[in-house]
C-alpha cells in the first residue's frame, strides 16, 4: 500500500514543530476540524445503515460492542504489572487504547479509496460504537476496590461526551434523512480529504509536542505504544475474519482495534478518572501511537487484513 499524500502533511506538521518552526494555526482550528471529521464520519455512517439496515448488521454491531470492552483487558495488566502504574493511570491508559481514533480511521478510509480497494459502506457505524465501551470499562477498572463514582454519574458523562454527541448525532441524521445527503455532499464529501489533510498538519504538530512529555516512563510507554496496537490489530484481524468482513472491513478492523483515541477518550476520562494521571495516555496515544499507525503501521496492517481475508 503506497505512501498516500495526507500521511505527508502529516510528517510535514511533525518536522516543523521538531525544528522549532515559527508554524502557527489559530486558535480552535483544530477542534474545529475534528467536529467536522466526526460529523462527517456520523453521517456517512447514518445513511450507509439506512441502506443495509438488517438484523445481520445488527449482530455484526453487537460483536464490535464486545470487541471494544474486550481491548482494555489486554493493555491494562501489562500497565498495572509489568509497569506498576497506579490502577487508576492503568484504567485511563487501557480506555485510550480500547476506543477508536478518528484521524486514524479516516486515514484508514483515505487509502483505500485511493487504492480503490472496497469495504463495507456501513462501517462508519462500527466506528461509533467502539468509541464509548472502553470509557465504561475503565471506569470499573478504575474503581474496582472502591464505589466512589455512582453509576449514574459516570454513564451521564460518557453519554454527553462531545465525541460521542457528534458521532450519535451525525449518525442519526444520517438515518433518517439519508435521502437528503446530497445536500451535504459539497461540504462532507468532496472537501473531506482535504480538511483530513489539514488535520493531519495539526496532529503531527501536536505529536511532535507530546513526544517531549514523556519522562522516566518513556521506555515502558514507547514499548505499549507500538507493540499494543499490533497486539490489539491482530486480535482484531481475527475478530473481522470470523465475521466474514472483506478484506477492507477486516483491515478497517484491524486498525481500529489498533488505534487510540486523543479525543473522545481524554476528555471523558478527566470527568470519569479525575485523580488520574492523564497526560500519560494522552502522550502514549498522541505521541508515540498515532503516528506509529500512520507512518508504520498502516502497510503492516493491510498485510494482516490480507492474510486474514485467504
């Protein structure tokens, strides 16, 4: 799979930052450009359920709900044994690395258009429903020993989460009124890959940034940061090959399962896990996963989902 040109901006963003350059965006830029990604993503995903509603899907969208309460088990033991961070910092660390990334995805979603390689069309909706099961799994992770967060108060955090507000959101327009996207069709369509690219200029800025955060723990993160995503994407290649996905939908999977949020995650997580040390999963998902996935693990990824896919 070729090196596609929004990777580029991405590296781009990360050199300038590096180098010290006097590159600068303004203020709310990139908040600006993940609500549209998010929106955009939840209606395409909306319209293309209109189009495939069955009780097939509906199984299908089950499983992913099973498959992103699953992944924080795998990441968690090794933060909490092996490198002895507080059960809290664990939980918050694990929820990043059981949700999605959303730039990731649409990256995802870049190159195989570009390759003209097919995927399920209602696959959008996967996405959404693995952004929220991690968040509810860290939170029992996280206060296992203890009742210090009422149940109600943390499913009403996880349900206003702007991530999750957007993609429900964006998704249910989709729904019902998929008759209508054509409208839509100049602003989240056509111009996607081109405000993708923009978003890609931002991360790689923030990347570069995050990559001074990290301290003593650096080894031990830089490890969780590479290996558990492609520990993650294998279990997902499995996952997407048992239910018969293409080998699109299984590389889609795979790097879903491989990817860490730095939006939804994060911003739920200081409600949910306050006294937790948040820069850790924020610096390991931003820093050190985000763009191992993109400049690394996206061909890796495509050979799995083949090899699956026989």
């Amino acid at each position: 799979m070729q090196l596609d040109i929004i990777v580029l901006f991405f590296i781009l963003g990360f050199i300038a930052k590096l180098i010290g350059s006097g590159l600068k965006l303004p203020d709310g830029f990139h908040h600006g450009i993940s609500v549209f990604l998010m929106l955009a993503i939840g209606l395409k995903g909306g319209a293309a359920l209109a189009e495939n509603l069955s009780s097939g899907l509906l199984i299908k969208a089950s499983f992913f709900i099973l498959l992103g309460m699953f992944l924080p088990f795998i990441v968690f033991p090794i933060l909490r044994w092996i490198g002895d961070f507080a059960a809290k910092d664990a939980a918050s660390i694990a929820a990043h690395y059981g949700s999605v990334s959303i730039g990731t995805y649409a990256v995802a979603v870049a190159l195989l258009e570009s390759q003209q390689i097919s995927y399920e069309s209602y696959f959008p909706l996967f996405v959404v429903l693995l952004e929220f099961p991690a968040m509810f799994v860290a939170v029992y992770l996280a206060n296992q020993k203890s009742q210090s967060i009422p149940v109600k108060q943390w499913v009403s955090h996880i349900l206003k989460n702007e991530s999750i507000v957007l993609l429900f959101g964006g998704l249910i327009i989709g729904l019902v009124a998929h008759e209508q996207s054509s409208k839509l069709t100049p602003l989240f369509s056509e111009l996607f890959s081109g405000v993708l690219a923009l978003f890609l200029l931002c991360m790689g800025m923030d990347a570069a940034a995050k990559v001074n955060d990290l301290k003593k723990d650096a080894p031990f993160l830089m490890a969780v940061g590479t290996f558990g995503p492609m520990v993650n994407g294998l279990i997902g290649g499995v996952f997407a090959s048992l239910l018969g996905l293409s080998a699109g939908g299984i590389f889609l999977t795979i790097v879903l399962s491989a990817s860490a949020s730095y939006i939804a995650v994060p911003i739920a997580m200081r409600s949910l896990i306050p006294d937790a040390n948040h820069s850790y999963g924020m610096t390991t998902s931003l820093g050190i996963t985000f763009p191992f996935n993109i400049l690394v693990g996206m061909p890796v990824y495509w050979i799995m989902a083949e090899w699956f896919a026989k």
